[in-house]
C-alpha cells in the first residue's frame, strides 16, 4: 500500500524532531544566564557585606578622559553641567575613586540595574541635593537606554523613563518634605514680615499622590532647616493638627518632629514591600565666608581626613557644621523604623574639590549668588552617591522582589 512508508516514517520524524530539540536545548540553554533577567537574578543574589559609607578617595591614574555621561545628556541642569560651564579640571575631579575600607565599590552598571529594575518605578522626594542625585541617575541610566525621555507626572518636578525597560526614574521637589506655606501679617509688629506655618503632619502636595507608584523611594532634608532661609523676620511656624504648637519650637526640633511624622505617615500609607531609604546631608564647603560671604571653594583636590573635624564638626562652630547637625537630629528620628539610612555625608565631606563654584554657565551668577560650594559638578561626586544607592537597592532587592 502507498501509504504505509509514509506512516511509519511519521514517528521517525517525530522522534528526530524531538532529538533535535533536545540538541538545541542543549547548546543554546547555557547561554540563558547572559539575558537582562538572568544577569539581574545573579546580580541581586551576590550579597552585600560590607560598609560602603567608609573609606578613602584613591587617584586613579592616568587622569579620565572619557565620562559616564557627557555635556550633552538631556537631563542635565545648567548651572551643574560643569564640562559645558568649561571647568577646566573636571579630569581630575572625575578620578577620584571611592574606595570603601572592606571592600570595592563597583560602578553600576545601568544595563544590569535596569534589567533588575524592570518595570519597577524609583522616587527621590526632598531638596535640590536629592536633584542633583537624580540629574546623575538619569545621565547614568540613559546609557542604557537611548530611547529614555523626560517624565513628569503624578507631581515630578523632573525624572525620566525608559522605554526599554519600562522604569521611571523622578524627582519630586518638597524641600521641607512637610506642607508649608507664606502667611503675611497685616501689622508689621516687631519688624515681623510674616511667617512660613509649617504643617508638621501634613506631607507637601507635591508627593501626596504616589503612595503606589514606586518601588523605591529616596528622601532627604536638610539645607533649608536654616535662618539662613528663613531669617527671624520670617520664621518658620508649626502647625499640628491644624493648630499652632505651643510653645513655639526652635528650628532643630521643627526638623525633628517633621521627620518624624513624615516618616510615621509614610509607614502606614505606603506598601511594606517599597524599599525605604533616607539619604543624610550633603556637606557645603563654603572656605572664608558664607554663600554671600565671598565664600569660596576653589580647590584642587579632596580635604585629608584630619581636616574633616575642623570643617565639620559642630563644636568648631565653622560655616559647614550644619550638616552633621541636620544628621544627629534627622539619625534620631529614624531610629526604629523601615528607613535604612544612607549615609554619603562622610564621603563627600572630603570633596571640596568637586563642586561648581564659580563656573555656573551665566555670566552675573557668582556677583549675584556667590559660589556654588553645596551643589556638585556632574559628571562627578553624585555619580559615586549612585555607585551606592544601586548597590543597596541590589542588595534589598534580593530579599523583597
Ligand atoms: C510597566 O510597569 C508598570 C509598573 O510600574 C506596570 O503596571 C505596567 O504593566 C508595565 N508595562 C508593561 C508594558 O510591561
Ligand atoms: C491626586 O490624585 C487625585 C485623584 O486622582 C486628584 O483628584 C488630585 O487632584 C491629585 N492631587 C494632586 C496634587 O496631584
Ligand atoms: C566680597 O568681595 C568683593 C570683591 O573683592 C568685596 O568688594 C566685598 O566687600 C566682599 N564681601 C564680603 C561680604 O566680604
Ligand atoms: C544586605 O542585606 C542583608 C540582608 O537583608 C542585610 O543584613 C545587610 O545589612 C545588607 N547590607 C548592607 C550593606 O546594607
């Protein structure tokens, strides 16, 4: 019969087909851990031991020429986009290495991190040193991601997101983290213009509305918890509950109790599963006056660790203290809590080198403003800021995603 070769051949197929699969399987299936998933698996499973807050800035010689990110990134503000402000060292300032005591920082990889980070959202919430965090980020991250454009919903002030691997990346600007707003007095008693009421319990509009939306959320607080800002003649006021707090709270223990109930608030709003992190005061290296003071830092290469005391520490009483001051008061309240602190005040205190100081992209801007000795040059110290954020999101990730 004709077609009893073909039915019999049937099974033969089938079985070479099944071979061949299996051959297939077998040469092809050892390349699987190289995919974005898997790399981002074995990334998240290498464990993090060690304390990357500690250590010492190594020269790596020869000086960099090539950057992580250029002038030309789109996420870029002017006023830190030293390359395009023609600092004339930014080589140096870039081969600074932060090396921890126990251990080696790697550099992030964005391709890596993003893969990890897939379809996962990441929030920066506080003032303009967390800004100039995100402005870095972003730099970073579009490396992997050409496709990557700006982004700003849900009340962003600026952020990004990437397409390829469907993560945002945003910034949302609260620089007192707590609502507050101007209320003039009618009679000017006492020189008093007015003041700011603070509501203590009451989390500014412009982060009210992403309690779901990310999976890791960065804060901080700090340089604006100052007379510097807001000078007796307009005083910050507290408010709690809607009614002011008697007797009126100095300055210090208004931060204390907004961190605190900023925190409280976050904790019962937001999901368990949201990764927590409270990043601590980015040092100012104003040298022989304040910001309008004439104050300056043109310097040419990092503090040595036995002059950090000497700018730093509160009992000097130097134009830098605040930062170690804001970081007791903000430690405490932290205590006990979901928030795992991140600490990059130490290693950028050594940086007085790294800031823009008088190139800030307009001509009038040092008459006018003075250096900028607190904001960072990018490409630059924040860069190493994210080199350890993303190691600790790695890190948390493993045990939560
Ligand atoms: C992108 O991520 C969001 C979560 O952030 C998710 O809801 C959405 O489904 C994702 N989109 C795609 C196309 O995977
Ligand atoms: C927050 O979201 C709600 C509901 O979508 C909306 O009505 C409200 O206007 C939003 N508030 C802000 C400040 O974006
Ligand atoms: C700052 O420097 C300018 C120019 O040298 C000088 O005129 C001015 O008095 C200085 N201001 C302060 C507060 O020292
Ligand atoms: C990494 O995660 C482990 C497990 O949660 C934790 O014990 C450890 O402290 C973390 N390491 C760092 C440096 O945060």
């Amino acid at each position: 019969m004709p077609s009893k070769p073909a039915s019999s051949l049937f099974p033969l197929l089938l079985l070479l087909s099944f071979v061949l699969l299996f051959i297939y399987s077998f040469i092809f299936g050892p390349t699987t851990p190289t995919t974005p998933t898997s790399t981002a698996k074995i990334l998240a499973t290498r464990s993090l031991a060690c304390d990357l807050f500690h250590g010492k800035w190594v020269l790596q010689e020869p000086l960099t020429e090539k950057f992580s990110y250029d002038e030309t990134c789109p996420f870029h503000r002017n006023s830190w986009n030293c390359l395009k402000n023609q600092r004339p060292d930014m080589g140096l300032i870039n081969s600074w290495k932060w090396v921890p005591d126990k251990c080696d920082l790697p550099r992030i990889d964005p391709a890596a991190f993003l893969s990890m980070t897939r379809n996962k959202n990441i929030g920066l919430i506080g003032d303009s040193l967390n800004e100039n965090f995100i402005v870095s980020f972003l730099c970073i991250l579009r490396a992997a991601d050409s496709g990557a454009k700006k982004w700003k919903k849900k009340g962003a002030w600026r952020g990004g997101y990437f397409p390829k691997y469907n993560v945002t990346v945003a910034y949302h600007r609260a620089v007192l983290l707590a609502e507050y707003r101007w209320q003039p007095v009618a009679n000017d008693k006492e020189g008093l213009k007015g003041a700011y009421r603070v509501d203590v319990d009451i989390p500014a509009v412009d982060w009210i509305n992403i309690t779901n939306f990310y999976d890791v959320l960065v804060f901080n607080t700090g340089h604006w918890w100052g007379y510097d800002k807001f000078p007796k003649d307009r005083p910050l006021v507290f408010y709690r509950g809607g009614t002011e707090m008697r007797p009126p709270l100095g300055i210090m223990d208004g931060l204390k109790v907004v961190v605190e109930n900023m925190v409280t608030y976050i904790e019962r709003e937001f999901p368990k599963k949201t990764l927590k992190f409270w990043r601590l005061q980015s040092p100012r290296h104003f040298h022989g006056g304040e910001w309008n003071q004439n104050g300056s830092c043109l310097f040419n290469k990092p503090l040595e660790e036995d002059q950090l005391d000497l700018w730093f520490d509160p009992s000097n009483s130097g134009v830098n203290k605040d930062a170690r001051q804001v970081n007791n008061v903000i430690r405490e309240a932290l205590k006990d809590t979901s928030f795992q602190v991140v600490d990059l005040t130490h290693l950028s205190e050594f940086r007085a080198d790294a800031h823009p100081a008088v190139w800030l992209g307009k001509k009038d801007a040092v008459a006018i403003w003075g250096q900028d000795c607190m904001h960072w040059c990018l490409p630059g110290v924040p860069d190493t800021w994210v080199d350890i954020l993303s190691e600790l999101i790695r890190n948390s990730s493993s045990q939560s995603w």
